[in-house]
C-alpha cells in the first residue's frame, strides 16, 4: 500500500479486462444481429461490418478513460491535491493519451463507414471521405468528435505544463462535450418522439462515461493508496447511483420506444424476436449485475474503506469493470443493429 504522496503503480489490467470484456460483447452482438445478404444490395465486407462496432467500442472505451482521468481530480478533492499531485500527473498524462485514441478511432470509424457507404468501391480515397462527411450526418459528427478530441488533447498538455492551476472542470466539460455528437445520428434521430429520444440518448451514454470512467480511473490509480480511496470512493459512490438511476431510466425508454413505436414489430414479443430486442435483454442483465456488484461496494465494502481498512475491492472492482466493458461492446452493436 503506497503512501499518499508516492508515485502509484498504475494498474493496466483493469483496462485490459475491460477492453477484452468489450471485445467479447461486441463479437456477441455482431453474431446476435448476423442477417443473410439482402437480394439487390451490395455486400459489405466481413472485415468492415465487424471493424465498425469493434472500433466503436475502442472509441467509446476511450471516451471513458479520458472523461475518468479527467474527473479524477475532482473525485480526490480539492484538499488532497498537493498529498495527491503523482496521482494527478499520471492522470493529466493518462488524459492526453486517451483524447489521442478517441481521436484516432474516430479517424478510423470515419474511414470504415464511408467503406460501408460505399461498398462496391475497390479504394477509399479522401474524395470519398470527405463526400461521406458532406453527406451524412454520422460523417459530420465523427469530424466534430475529431476536432473536440484534438482540443481536449492541447488542453492537456496545458494541464501537464501548469498541473492543477487549469481547472479540472475544463477537461471534464470539454471531454462530455465530444460525447454528443455521435449518439444523435443513430436509432434515436428517426423515432416520432423525435427530440424527446435524442435528449434520452445524450444523457444516457453521459452517464454511463462518466460512471464506468470515474471506476476505470479509480481502479488504475487509486486502489493502492488507502488514504486518497477513502476520499475519492465516498464521492464517487455518490455520483455513480446518480448514473445508475439515469442510464437505467434512459437506457430502458431508449430500447423500449424503438420497439413499441416500430410498426413492423410486436412490442412483447419484438424483444425475444429481434436482433435488437435481445440486445436490449442483455444489456438489462448487465446492468442488473452492475447495478448488484455497486451494492456490495456500497454497503459492504465502503464502511471499510472510509476507516482505511483492507479489502477485496480491487476484486470487486475488477468484475464490475469487466460487466462494463461487456455491456459497451453490446451497445456498439445496438446503436447499428436492426429493429425488425
């Protein structure tokens, strides 16, 4: 157990679980929602309707390291930044590298879904790239995304210059800015409830970052260092039920309207029925485990941890991140899969 005022020894394998767990999900999915060719369309290839909700994935898994580390600062507290400053520089640093990502799956989901907009095409050229963007709305988000990344990534090289003089709400509101976009060109824009789904959607993926994210970043930085996990867990225990309550509410009326309000599809037996459907039930599950892993944290372990005892956490952790991952990779599947 590192003192308060040690550099940590950052803990990769919470990434790297959640990482594969996302992996496993998004090959679940892809095999849940599989259909046969469609009689007058043109195939997509195998490697791009495969590499676009696996780079989705990867995108969105970056999009919550970056929004994590950049809320970690918050999470410690004010009080604790001097006795926290090795923790903190490892996140502003863990920040850069993850806006970097996020913006490198981003060029790389542009790329795939111009492939896919275009599949008769031998070569994607930049012509096509930049038709793509013109054209559709998911293109223009993508370069939005690019461009709030880049910026995100600058401002953390400022905060890794000057430390903690840059505010750390700058980061955290920039970081849920580039999360926007994106949602807004999928199921939720063609709904007749319209705004109403879309508003849904935005607050559903911003809780969801900013729950799996403030977790992520403790369990890669905080876990050996009692002091700090003593301030930071109260806190986060505190924004996390608020997550948990507005993803699940979100995440439900999101999935049920999309089913209820298709006319093509029965809305009981639409969720046994379709690709989509089943997503839904396995992303329910997820959050139930989720929700049920939290709880032990909550009222077993948390009592613990404020008096700076020893704990499983880490263990606990670990399997509540690794249900994350699982569920995100299930998610990027969703938001392509068909409803009917």
């Amino acid at each position: 157990m590192s003192p308060a005022g040690t550099a940590p020894r950052v803990r990769y394998t919470a990434l790297a679980c959640t990482v594969a767990a996302a992996i496993a999900g998004v090959l679940t999915g892809v095999a849940l929602s599989a259909t046969g060719p469609v009689t007058g369309v043109a195939d997509v290839s195998g490697a791009v309707s495969v590499g676009i909700p696996l780079t989705r994935a990867l995108f969105d898994l970056a999009a919550v390291v970056t929004v994590g580390l950049a809320v970690l600062p918050v999470l410690v507290g004010a009080d604790q930044h001097r006795t926290a400053e090795p923790v903190l520089a490892r996140a502003r640093i863990g920040t850069v590298a993850g806006a970097l990502v996020w913006t490198t799956t981003a060029l790389v989901l542009l790329v795939l879904q111009t492939a896919e907009f275009r599949p008769g095409a031998a070569t994607i050229g930049l012509g096509d790239i930049r038709d793509y963007a013109g054209s559709l709305a998911a293109g223009k988000a993508l370069l939005v995304v690019t461009g709030l990344t880049l910026g995100l990534a600058g401002l953390g090289l400022l905060r890794i210059r000057l430390g903690e003089r840059v505010p750390p709400e700058f980061p955290i509101g920039l970081g849920l800015l580039a999360l926007l976009p994106l949602p807004v060109t999928g199921h939720a824009a063609g709904t007749a409830l319209g705004d109403l789904t879309m508003i849904s959607m935005e607050l559903h993926v911003l809780s969801a970052v900013a729950w799996t994210g403030g977790l992520g970043a403790m369990a890669m930085l905080l876990l050996g260092n009692r002091v700090l996990l003593a301030g930071a867990l109260p806190r986060f225990s505190r924004l996390a039920t608020v997550c948990l309550l507005v993803s699940a509410a979100t995440g439900l009326f999101n999935g049920l309207a999309e089913i209820v309000l298709n006319p093509a599809v029965e809305p009981l037996p639409g969720l046994f029925t379709t690709a989509y459907g089943r997503l839904v039930l396995l992303k329910v599950l997820c959050l139930g485990a989720i929700a049920a892993l939290g709880a032990h944290v909550r009222w077993r372990l948390l009592p613990r941890i404020e008096r700076r005892e020893h704990t499983a956490l880490a263990t606990w952790v670990s399997a509540e991140l690794l249900v994350m991952g699982l569920a995100f990779g299930l998610a990027a599947v969703l938001a392509r899969a068909p409803v009917n």
